[in-house]
C-alpha cells in the first residue's frame, strides 16, 4: 500500500491544532459521528432479520460478517485511491457510496430478501471503510503528533455518539413498528402469510435508511465545498525514504496491533450483536426487544461515549499502554462475571464492558503506528484491514452460541480482551526494545 501519511512529521507544529485546523477537525469528526451512527444500527438489525427470515444465530452473524468483510477487501484499494485523489474527494466519495447502500434498503425490505440486505450492507461498509481508511490517518496527522492518541480518542467520542443514537433511534422506528412471531408460531402461517408478514415487518427498516441516505448526501455536498487543509507528508506522492531491509512486518508493534484490533473490534461488535437477544433471555434481563434496544444504546454505547470524552483527558497523564492494559483486564472480568452470574448482575456486568472498551481502537491503533516513520501509510492500511475481526468474531461466537448457549458464548470475547492486554505490555515499538 502506497498511503503515506506521517504523524511524526507534524509534532514541530502543535499550534495548528488550534488554529488552521480546528475547523477541519470539527468537520471530520462529523464522519465519525456518521459511521458510529451507521454500524450501531447493525445491532438492532440482527434481532429484527432473525425474526423476519427464521434464522439462528450463525445465520444472522452474516450481518456483520459481510458488513466487516468490506474492510479486508477494500481497505487497501482505499489507500490507493487516498494517495491518488486526496482525503477530501477520498471522504466526499465514501459518503456517496454509503448513501447508495443505504437507498438499496429500500428494495431488500420490499422484498424481502435476505440475501440483497447482505449486498446493501456490504457497499454501505465499503463507504465507511473508505472513511475509516481516510479519517484516521488524517486526524493522526492532524496536529501534533505528541497528542495524536488524545486527539483520536476524542473524535473517537463523537463515533460514539452515533452509536448512542443508532441503536436508539433503530429500536424505536424498526424495532418498534414491527410485531415478532416465535419460531413455532411461523411454521403454523401458510406461505402466503408468512409472505405478507415478512414484507410488513420489514417495511420498518425503509423510513431510517432513506433518511441515513438523504442526510450522508447532504454532507457529502457539505465536505465537497468545505476547504479541508491539505497535509503533504499525508497526501501521498511525498513519501520519506525508508531503510533498504525495512518492512511493516519488522515492527512487532504493528503486527501485535492488528491482531489487538482484529480481537478488539471482534469482541466489541461481537458483544453488541448479541446483547439485544442477551438480555431479552429470562434469566437475564427479560426485556422485551425495544426496551434491550434502549440499554443497548444509553448502557453500552453510552459507556463507551462517556469513557472516550474522559479517555482524551486521562490519556494525557496517564501512559497510554498502561490504560489500555487496565480496561482489557477489567472488560475481560466483567464479561466472566457475566457469564458466571444470572438477572441484573450478568445484565449489567455485560453493559459496563463499553466503558471499558472505549479507549481501545484509537489507542491501538496510535501505538500500532508509533515510530513507523515513512511506513506509517502502510501501517495505517494494515490496521484498518484488521477491523475484520468485526466480520469473523461475531460470526464464531453465533457458531458457539447455536451449541452451547448464548450465555457462555461470551467466552470468545474475553479471549480478545486478554490479547489486548498482552499486546499493551509486549507490543512496544522496535526502538524500545532491549
């Protein structure tokens, strides 16, 4: 991958954060705001197609698993494409492709059609695996590099917030309006009732999707006429001469960091896919699906909003590896406790991991690239293809969950959250290394 951005290239001007830049700051955080908003929505979808088309748990995780495919496929060929025509036309055509999935809602539910909402997924992730692959680099070169991992946690608190609004803006207009039937209660419909239920539950999913895409339109236009600054050590075509033997593959911090974001983001979403269904068990929430939707959104998402904000200011005193390591450890001990326990305690054990997770990728992902120099563009390509993680976890877990339960099949994430720990304390770049 030929990207090059540099963040140590910006630690002599720290003042720009203030001034040049803190309009384009502002702006790009609304694409944070936006794919937060977008992805959290997956959650409230997983719940709502399993009733619809009678799926278990490893059939619905195709959801998330062809959403998160998108960014092993395309986070290269983003790259490309960034170094080729710029951040700013990178963003403006991500936005537009997130919209054209998004509209594609709109005949999947007419339908429906599983397979097809599988396909609307999958380009509105190619959209926002295009932004992921431009934001991030650009909001690390933003500024100085000394406070490059405080500057993403904080704008990693805006994501944050759309996943705050996703899941309860989803549970209210999709969940809401749609009447669920048991899996017994279905095999009793004749086809031609099953058909005219199918159609009517998934005619709630046309409304939020059409106004998703309207509104990543409207801001694409907004983007294509606001005057981003341009970076040249982050642009491309101004790349620094690396060592003849050097490699992205050389640098353990690197590589243990994008197996830390595979895990990461695996169990992130693997715990949100699941916590609707999780806490609408009896013996552990007995909520109906809207009122597991709302905690979802103000209990897990919320925490992890609240822990970024806090996260930008506790990861300027505190170093970064040793917060990282705490809130792995403490998310890894919450989700046994979970598993462990029944009613309110496994309920909010469970909820309490998103404070805990909050710090997480933009933590990784700063010190995956720390000291990569002119290999950073690549290093930023590399981590950004282990969002993967988001397809494959979640996808194992609802394999583990059709054998033994969906209870303990939340062993799965307390393997990443272990992981990242060990990468917290053994992954530091090669100059630190005895």
């Amino acid at each position: 991958m030929a990207l090059t951005s540099r963040p140590t290239a910006t630690a002599d001007r720290p003042s720009e954060t203030t001034g040049t830049y803190t309009g384009a700051l502002a702006m790009v955080t609304t694409l944070f705001f936006m794919w937060g908003f977008i992805t959290s929505l997956n959650d409230i979808l997983i719940p709502h197609l399993k009733s619809i088309f009678d799926l278990n748990y490893f059939e619905v995780m195709l959801v998330q698993f062809f959403f998160f495919l998108a960014y092993a496929v395309f986070s290269i060929p983003a790259g490309i494409i960034i170094e080729r025509v710029g951040y700013k036309k990178s963003m403006v055509a991500g936005l537009l492709i997130m919209g054209l999935g998004s509209l594609l809602f709109v005949p999947a539910a007419m339908g429906p059609s599983f397979p097809l909402f599988l396909v609307a997924l999958t380009i509105l992730a190619t959209g926002i695996t295009d932004l992921q692959v431009s934001a991030n680099p650009y909001v690390a070169v933003l500024g100085s590099a000394k406070t490059a991992s405080s500057r993403l946690t904080l704008t990693q608190a805006f994501n944050s917030l759309g996943t705050v609004a996703g899941p309860r803006l989803g549970a209210a207009l999709i969940l809401g309006g749609a009447v669920t039937y048991t899996t017994e209660q279905l095999a009793t419909m004749s086809p031609q009732a099953l058909h005219v239920y199918r159609v009517q539950a998934a005619s709630t999913v046309k409304l939020p999707y059409v106004l998703i895409a309207i509104a990543l339109i409207v801001l694409g236009i907004v983007i294509s006429v606001f005057k981003l600054p341009q970076i040249p050590e982050a642009e491309g075509g101004h790349a620094a001469q690396r060592g003849a033997n050097d490699s992205i593959w050389r640098h353990r911090n690197l590589v243990m960091g994008a197996v830390a974001i595979f895990t990461y983001v695996g169990a992130e979403v693997a715990i949100g896919s699941f916590l609707v269904s999780y806490l609408h068990e009896p013996y552990i929430g007995n909520l109906t699906l809207v009122e597991a939707g709302t905690y979802l959104a103000f209990g897990y998402w919320f925490g992890a909003m609240v822990g970024r904000f806090a996260g930008s200011w506790i990861l300027r005193q505190i170093s970064p590896r040793a917060v990282l390591a705490f809130n792995a450890l403490v998310a890894a001990t919450l989700v046994c406790l979970s598993m462990a326990t029944t009613g309110h305690f496994a309920m909010w054990s469970i909820i309490l991991v998103g404070l805990f997770n909050s710090i997480m990728f933009p933590t990784i992902f700063t010190l995956g690239i720390e000291g990569l120099g002119p290999l950073t563009g690549e290093g930023s390509g590399l981590l950004n293809t282990a969002i993967v993680g988001g397809a494959v976890i979640p996808l194992l877990q609802g394999l583990i969950a059709d054998h033994i339960g969906i209870h303990h099949a939340f062993i799965l994430p307390v393997l990443c959250y272990l992981y990242i720990a060990l990468f917290a304390v053994k992954g530091t770049p090669r100059r630190q290394m005895a």
